[in-house]
C-alpha cells in the first residue's frame, strides 16, 4: 500500500516537474519572438519613416520644378510680350509715298503735280503752281507760258524746256516793231559840197521771224535793239555749236541778257528741219 502510493507520488511529481519544463521552454520561447519583435519593430519603423521622408522630399522637389518652371515660363513670356511690345511701339510706321516714274517728255497740259515734281528744279511747291496757273488760263497754249508761273525764270524754262511738249503747241505773233521818229530837218547851211561819198549799202530787207540758224548778222541786226556786235556774236556761235536746237541757247552767247532775250525771242525762231 505504501508502495503503491510512493510510486504514485513519483508519477504525481515527474508530471509536475515535466509540465513544468514544458512551461519554462513555452515561456522563454514567447519571450525570445517578444524580443525579437521589439528588436526588428523600431527598424521597421526608421524604414518606413526614411521612405516617407524620401517621398516627401521627391514631392516637394517636383512641386519646387514646377513652381520654378512657371516662373520661368511667365518671365519669358513676359520677356517676350514686352520685346514684342517695345517693337511695336519703337517701329515707325512709313508714310512716306512712293514717287511716281515717269516717262519723258510730259504733255504739259496733261501732266499731274506729282509728275511736274520730278522735273529738275522743279520742287511740290512749284509744281501745285504750274497746276493751279493752267486751270486758271484753260491750259497752256506754249511751253513760253510757264514764265508767267512765279518762281519759274529763263534759266528753269531752259532746263525743262525739251522735257515737255504740247501737243497743239502755238506762239503768239510778235508785235510790229515801231518804226522811229523822224529826225528833224537840218537847216540848209551854206557850204563847200561836200566830197562825192559812194553810198552807204542799204540794209536788205527781213521778215520776222528769222530763222535762228540761216539768218546773217546783217539780219539779225535788223532786229531792235540788237548790237553788231553782239549779232556777230550769235553768227560766231552758231558756227561753234554747228546749230541751234533751241531759242534758250541764245541765253549762252556772251553778252546776252535775260532782259534783252525776253524781247528778242519773239524775232527769231528754229525751223524743225533744221532743228532735227
């Protein structure tokens, strides 16, 4: 009976003491995953707040891009809106009117104002002249007219004379030349007669005009006013130039005024075969 309880108590005591030894390796083996764990736990945490430190600081670099490439962006449009502006207002705009070509000899009365300008000497102001002067005259019957235009001399009309032309152009026939007054009778004087003289050469009779570039000095001094010398002149000229072309190329010869050629134009003419 003893026995047999001791071999119970025995049994009873091994029971505990291996129940025990299972506990203690359960518990050390719970505690050992714990600590585990609460090692590997602040790893994880320091990761994964590394990882959203490294988002955070890619966002923020991509929101810093963009802010700073919209800033360039609206600088360099407004760089280019202001280049842009300043061109506009630092580019003049030219007003200035192309002149017209022309082609020459222009019909006097045909002409415009713009096209006159384009004559030498010839500036805006004097051309509005010469067309205000041929609608207050109905038009011009001759080049000569135009000295009757202010601001137009001899000189101008010779430059511009061959640059236009009339189509029905006429010249105004020139006054009769007023013959001179009679000289007063001398008293008869008593005297020795005088030596028998042969008599002077009477001057041949002209018609007027003459014509420029066939008339002798001898004609030509028929005409009012005008010096042998100064015919003699107007022969020795010609014979350089070998011709007139012109009347105006009077105003060349020495000695020749633009007075004295205003009355002696309207005795002398060019004929156009001679001319051509």
């Amino acid at each position: 009976m003893n026995q047999e309880c001791l071999k119970w108590l025995m049994r009873g005591g091994t029971t505990v003491l291996l129940a025990g030894a299972v506990g203690l390796l359960l518990w050390q083996g719970t505690r050992h995953v714990s600590e585990r764990e609460l090692s590997v736990r602040p790893q994880r945490l320091a990761a994964a707040t590394v990882e959203t430190t490294d988002t955070e600081d890619a966002v923020s670099a991509v929101e810093t891009t963009l802010h700073t490439g919209t800033r360039r962006t609206k600088t360099a449009s407004a760089k280019r809106a202001g280049q842009a502006s300043k061109e506009t207002q630092t580019t003049p705009k030219s007003t200035t009117p192309t002149a017209e070509t022309v082609t020459f000899p222009l019909e006097l009365n045909a002409a415009s104002a713009a096209e006159l300008e384009q004559l030498p000497h010839i500036g805006a102001v004097l051309a509005e002249r010469i067309t205000a002067y041929r609608d207050q005259i109905g038009g011009f019957s001759n080049r000569e007219q135009l000295l009757e235009v202010e601001g137009i001399g001899e000189a101008t009309l010779y430059e511009i004379y061959d640059l236009l032309y009339l189509e029905n152009e006429t010249f105004p026939e020139p006054e009769p030349a007023e013959s001179p007054a009679p000289a007063a009778e001398p008293q008869p004087v008593e005297t020795a007669p005088p030596a028998t003289e042969p008599p002077a050469a009477v001057a041949p009779a002209v018609t007027f005009p003459l014509d420029l570039n066939q008339a002798t000095a001898a004609e030509l001094e028929q005409i009012p006013e005008m010096q042998p010398e100064l015919a003699e002149k107007i022969v020795a000229f010609r014979q350089q130039i070998q011709a007139f072309s012109s009347v105006y190329e009077l105003l060349y010869v020495d000695g020749m005024t633009e007075a004295y050629f205003v009355q002696l134009r309207d005795y002398v003419q060019i004929t156009e075969e001679r001319a051509q």
